[in-house]
C-alpha cells in the first residue's frame, strides 16, 4: 500500500481552497469551513499548504502546538470541539520558530507538501480542507497532481483585479480536471454600524457574475465584518460568533457545500 493510501485513503472528500492572489481571506475561508463541519458533527481535517506564509494554527489560537512522529507518520495536532469530533491540523507553523521565515525555492516547498500528504496519519475524515498559497504555481500544481480526486473552492473579492485572478484559477482547475466546487465572494459590501446604509467599498457582485459566466457553482457571499479580523487575531474562529453578519452568512455557503454534488 503507498503512502498515500495509508494517509488518504479513509477521506471521504478534498476541498482545496484556493485563491488567484494574496489578500482575498483564503485562509479564513479555509479556516472557518473546516470549523463550521467540524461544529455539525463530521471528522473534519485541516492541511495548512501555505509553506512560506502559515497562518492557520493563528486563527485557531494553536500556533504554540508542534508536530509528533511515531517514527513512520505524522500524528496532526488536534483541536477539541463542544459536542463534535476533534479537528485534526497539520501546519508548516508547528515545525517554525515563532518570527522564522522560511527561504525555501519551489523543490523543497513541493517537497514538505508531499510529506504533509504521505506521512501524516489523519484517519477517518468526511473533510480535509486544504488551505493552499495564491497562484496557479508550483504548490497549486503539485497538490492537484499528488491528489487528483479533490475539489477546487475559489475564494476572491469583488475588485476586478481579483477577479480576474481568481477566473485564471478557475481555468486553472478545469484544465488539471478538478472539479470546481464554486466561487466564494469575501469582503463583498459593508453595512455602517452607525445609520445602517450599506456601503460597497469593494464593489460587490463580481463573483457571482464571474461564476455564471464561467459555468460553475456560486456559494455566496461574506460581507466586510470587523469580527472577521476580531476572532481571527483573538485565535477564535468566527463560527462562534453566531450573531455577526459574516458568520450568518458563512453558514448558508457551508450548507451550499454540505449539499453540493460529490464527484
């Protein structure tokens, strides 16, 4: 039996989380899917791909934890649930010293990600959510080839020159044959705290045009919150913060995708 077999092969679907460029909330997105299927009762995984930049283990207040090995496997650091099963994570973050910058050139980045996917013993999954670097590069390419049976989630905001970013990683994924799950839209309008008038600072709308003009699945929206950057800072995941705007709606894109068509 290969490696992958034995690290994948008990995980019942892939969900890569992707992004044409930096800055979108990729890595919220990812972070907050895995929770939120973590909090409805599913073995939930979370492969923080980011080699150079990992922030997940920040946004889930565990980036003090490190990776342990039996000697064959990496055993994932998990992170207890009220009422669910743990969320098992693996991260570049738990290997680093806080502040270290990692300089690596492409064939050691492909190198620790194939490691993450055939030396880490996740178990029985429903989910491994994959939180990939923005680009159609090098980590992109490897993880699509390393794991040809995962759906592609684009994250963007509504600008036009993140759209157009985000459409090449669109094209980027039908052309390696992965299926795309659909497009979320972040940071998509703000309401005033104050007089309650919606204020769209960085448009809004763009990513559902560009879904309908690509033919794929469009999840929805996630307007600018300041509880976004809130729970993301404080190490806790917006899912909790059940009465904020961004989490209510991350809720409706997480049931869109609980329900999607499973390839």
């Amino acid at each position: 039996m290969t490696g992958v077999n034995v690290t994948l092969g008990n995980i019942k679907h892939i969900v890569v989380v992707m992004s044409g460029k930096g800055g979108v909330g990729k890595t919220t997105v990812a972070v907050n899917l895995a929770f939120a299927l973590s909090m409805r009762g599913y073995k939930v995984g979370l492969l923080d791909a980011d080699i150079t930049g990992p922030n997940a283990p920040k946004m889930l207040g565990i980036e003090n934890e490190k990776l342990h090995s039996d000697g064959a496997y990496i055993t994932p650091v998990l992170i207890p649930i009220d009422g669910a099963p743990s969320m098992k994570v693996v991260s570049m973050a738990f290997l680093m010293e806080k502040d270290s910058p990692v300089i690596w050139r492409g064939p050691l980045k492909m190198k620790a990600i194939e490691q993450f996917i055939k030396e880490v013993r996740w178990g029985l999954l429903d989910y491994l959510i994959v939180d990939l670097p923005p680009g159609t590069g090098d980590e992109p390419l490897s993880l699509a080839q390393l794991i040809p049976d995962s759906g592609a989630l684009i994250v963007t905001t509504p600008q036009d020159v993140a759209l157009l970013d985000s459409r090449r990683t669109v094209n980027f994924a039908k052309q390696l044959k992965m299926p795309v799950i659909g497009i979320v839209e972040n940071m998509s309008g703000f309401t005033c705290p104050h007089c309650g008038s919606a204020i769209d600072l960085f448009k809004t709308g763009g990513g559902e045009k560009a879904a309908r003009e690509l033919g794929v699945p469009f999840l929805g929206s996630i307007p600018i919150d300041h509880k976004v950057c809130e729970t993301g800072d404080a190490g806790k995941p917006l899912m909790l913060e059940h009465n904020s705007r961004a989490a209510k709606s991350f809720v409706k894109i997480v049931d869109r995708i609980e329900a999607s068509p499973k390839e």
